[in-house]
C-alpha cells in the first residue's frame, strides 16, 4: 500500500503540523545552520524555508527565541531534543513547540536532525486567556479578603447550608479559624441569648430562597456576645436556583445600646411627663389629709381610736414620700447643683445610708486619694437619693442581712473627655437575671411582691444621675450580687476673660 505525498501533506497542513529533517554542512558555518532541509507540512508562513535551509526559520524566530532553536543544534547536549520558539506573525507571534531526535557523528556534532513542529499558539493564548482568568480571581479574592467588613459563603447546594469561606474580617470578628468554621451551618456562633424567633426567620429566609437583613445576637470563640447586624443574599445561577448564600456580618453591639439607651430616655420622658401630671393632683389631695389628719390626732390623742388616726397619718406620709419619687423623676433640671468634691458628697451621705439599710446590713466604704479628690457638679440631696436608693435595693436583694461595699475612685480617662468619678455600690444578694437586668431602669418595673415596692427606685435614680451628666450601669449575675456603678464627669468651671 502506498501513500499519496500530497495526502500525508495536506495533513500536516491541517494539523498545523511539520515534519522535518535537517543535515548540518559545518564547513558553511560553525553553528550548522547551513545545510540540507527537508520541510513537509505547514510552514508558518515563513517562505524559501527547503532553498534557504534553517536561515529563513531563522530570520522568522523572533530575536528573544532564537537561542531557544539553535540549542537543537548545539554540540553538547541528548540525542532527544524539543524547546519552544515564536515565530512573527501578522499581528501577533506564532507558538510553535519543536521536538527533535538528534543523530551525532564521531565529532559530537549532529549529522542528521528530524522532528516535528507544531503550531500551539491556540494552546498558549487559552493558557493565557486563563491565567489572566485565575489572576483576576485571585485579586477579587485577595480584594475580598482585605475587605473591613465581615463576609461569609455558604453552599446553598448541600445539606445544612455549610460555610465554605470567611474573609479575614470574619475569622477577627468571631475569634475562629478557618479550619473551625468551614463545612459548619453558622448557626455555632449562636447562644443562650440568640432570640429564638430571630434565628427562625432566617431558617426560613434561607429554605425559601430570600434575601433577609436583620440583627442577631452572636457568640465569639471565647464565649464573648456581640449584637450581628447581618445580611443574607442568595446568589442564583442562570436557571434562577439559588446555589449560595453570600453573608455581611458587622459587630453593632455599642451602635445597640446606644439606641436601647435613646429608647429607655424616651420612654421615660413619656412616662415622667404622664407621671408628673397625676402626682401633681395626687399630692394635692394628699396635702389636706395628712393635715387634717395631724389635726385631729393633736386634738384626741388619749382617744380610743387615735391609734387609727396615727395609721391613716403613716401612710399618708408614706404616699407623699411615693408621690416625691414620681416628682423627682418627672421634674429634672429642678435641683440646685454645686460644685462638691466626689468625697465631701460621699461622706455626706454615708451616715444616712447605713440608717437606711437596717442593723443587719453592713457597709463598707473603700475611697482613693484620685476620685476622692475630684470635684464635680452635683446635687447633694439629688445625689443622697441616687446612693440611698441603691442601698435600699441592695439590702432588700440580701433580706436584710449582709454587706454593701461603697467604692469610690476614678474612671481612667477617654481621649479628650473629662475625668469621671466611678462610684460602685455592690451587694451579695441574689443577683438579676438577664431579662430582669435589661428592664431594671423602666419605671414601675418591679420584682417584689405586691405592696412592697413601687419600681420606682431604680428609674429616678438614673434619672437623677443623668441630670448630673453621669451615666448609671448594672451588672449583675444569678446567686453572686449585683453591682451599680455610678460615672460622673469632673466639673470644668467656665473660663473668664
């Protein structure tokens, strides 16, 4: 059987393939490019190649390739050669890889070289096409993992939803590595205080494909709480199913409180102008009876029913002293404050807290030289009531029995903010849940028995402080005390000309 010349040709050509043998005449040159070139195939466009030998490939190969192709004839070297070199092409360079069987004489220089070439330009410019492809990726990856906010993927596709990337932002925010959290459904960053319905409504968001922007209470690795303002958007691909779910995570825990603490003034602004208007009328008409009632106990204090006046007389006064609280909190600004050193104001009004609290309480006073000496703006009757409320709750959460430890020093300062006296008043008594603690400042709001408190303490005591400029917070933990602390800033007279 015998092949038709032109057929095998006609091949190559189509393959974008040659086939070549070379025979070096060394006395042409030292570098055996003279010589006898048998060229079958595609030629590249390179014309003369069979009359000009390997001169005209030469004169194609671009100038940084052409010790890539005359290395196929060097001395030195294997009897099996191959390499790469670009042809100049119209518009752009021809890749072409060579592979070479090298046949050397008793001198060590090639005699005879046959091979191929093959046209992989297509091959180089995919090759490139996608590494520009994983370069871009990998800089959007990069730009997303320097990214200031928290991002999150999770695989929409497998069961639970698992993560299968966080961002540096994220493993810094939730205090996990990588390793921790891929292949997890992120609910492990939940805990005791998550609400229940708010973790719901983003199962469900997730099972029915939406998108959900809302905020969840969050747990760090070390068991640290953090307010999660979240947003979940599902990723689609070109059917419309959603295949992932990208996830922007930011801690809002101050930004929080900030806006529960605007939320608790407001609320009790409202409730102070509502209060103010029926202790106003309460008072009045309380004001003759405790009068009258004096009178009449003056007048018959050997009768048989004197010890009834002298009840109706108790709990008048008691009722006026309840109506002083609703009008202590529904009337700030009306007190006269001066400027008073945070010990003179302690000091002052110690005595009367160890009255108040009963026998069986002690308290213990602990000052230092730095916030005792500090002076502030305050209300010295104003402040007595803020302290003597806070001894009254806390003697009421030991029944009656135990120690309250009065401390008095000073709140490193912030910047540019004025120093503050930082007063704690703690007890051992039993302590507030957390849902107890968040409502422990609303007016009204009580967890004794009926008849034995109004829930006012807590509510005029902050209102008082906050009149002052100072800030009032609890802390407080089930079976171990609770613990206010009082921060009031330094007085900084006005400056005279």
């Amino acid at each position: 059987m015998r092949t038709d010349p032109d057929a095998v040709e006609a091949a190559l050509d189509s393959a974008r393939l040659a086939v070549f043998r070379h025979e070096p005449d060394w006395s042409g040159g030292p570098g055996g490019i003279a010589g006898d070139l048998e060229w079958i195939g595609c030629r590249y466009g390179v014309d003369g190649i069979d009359g000009q030998g390997l001169a005209a490939l030469l004169d194609a190969v671009t100038d940084s390739d052409r010790d890539s192709l005359l290395g196929l004839f060097a001395l030195a070297g294997g009897a099996v050669r191959g390499g790469e070199f670009r042809l100049k092409g119209a518009g752009r360079d021809i890749h072409l890889s060579c592979d070479a069987l090298v046949e050397s004489g008793a001198t060590g220089r090639p005699l005879r070289i046959t091979g191929t070439i093959q046209d992989i330009s297509e091959r180089r410019r995919f090759e490139e096409t996608l590494n520009d492809t994983l370069r871009a990726k990998q800089t959007l990856l990069a730009i997303i993992d320097a990214c200031p906010v928290s991002i999150s993927v999770a695989d929409a596709r497998q069961p639970d939803v698992p993560l299968v990337y966080v961002n540096r932002r994220f493993q810094s925010l939730t205090g996990y590595e990588p390793a921790e959290t891929l292949g997890r459904n992120c609910r492990f960053l939940q805990g005791p205080g998550t609400d229940p319905e708010t973790a719901a409504a983003i199962r469900r968001a997730v099972a029915g494909g939406e998108r959900i922007d809302t905020r969840i209470l969050n747990y760090r690795k070390d068991g640290t709480p953090f307010v999660n303002e979240l947003l979940l958007a599902p990723i689609r691909d070109g059917d419309g199913a959603v295949t992932a779910y990208i996830g922007f995570q930011s801690d809002v825990t101050e930004e929080a409180r900030r806006e529960e603490a605007e939320r608790q003034r407001q609320r009790m602004e409202v409730m102070g102008r509502m209060m103010g208007g029926v202790a106003h009328e309460i008072n009045n008409l309380l004001q003759p009876i405790t009068l009258l009632t004096q009178e009449l106990s003056d007048r018959h204090p050997d009768d048989a029913d004197a010890p009834y006046l002298d009840m109706v007389l108790d709990c008048a006064r008691k009722a006026r002293r309840i109506i002083g609280d609703l009008l202590a909190f529904s009337r700030p600004g009306t007190h006269m404050a001066e400027p008073v050193t945070a010990g003179a104001l302690v000091a002052a009004t110690l005595p009367l807290v160890c009255k108040a609290v009963g026998p069986g309480v002690v308290v213990n006073e602990r000052t230092d030289d730095a916030g005792s000496a500090l002076v502030l703006r305050a209300d010295r009757t104003a402040f007595a009531q803020v302290l003597l409320n806070l001894a009254g709750n806390a003697a009421a959460a030991m029944g009656g029995t135990g120690a309250i430890a009065v401390t008095l020093g000073l709140e490193p300062a912030d910047g540019a903010a004025p120093r503050r006296a930082r007063i704690t008043v703690a007890d051992t008594g039993c302590g507030m849940e957390p849902a107890v603690l968040e409502r422990a400042f609303e007016p009204f709001f009580t967890t004794k028995p009926v008849g034995q408190g109004t829930g006012l303490g807590l509510s005029v005591a902050y209102g008082l402080v906050k009149e002052m400029g100072g800030d009032i917070a609890l802390s407080s933990t089930p079976g171990a005390g609770t613990v206010a602390t009082l921060l009031l800033p330094e007085f900084e007279p006005p400056a005279t000309a």
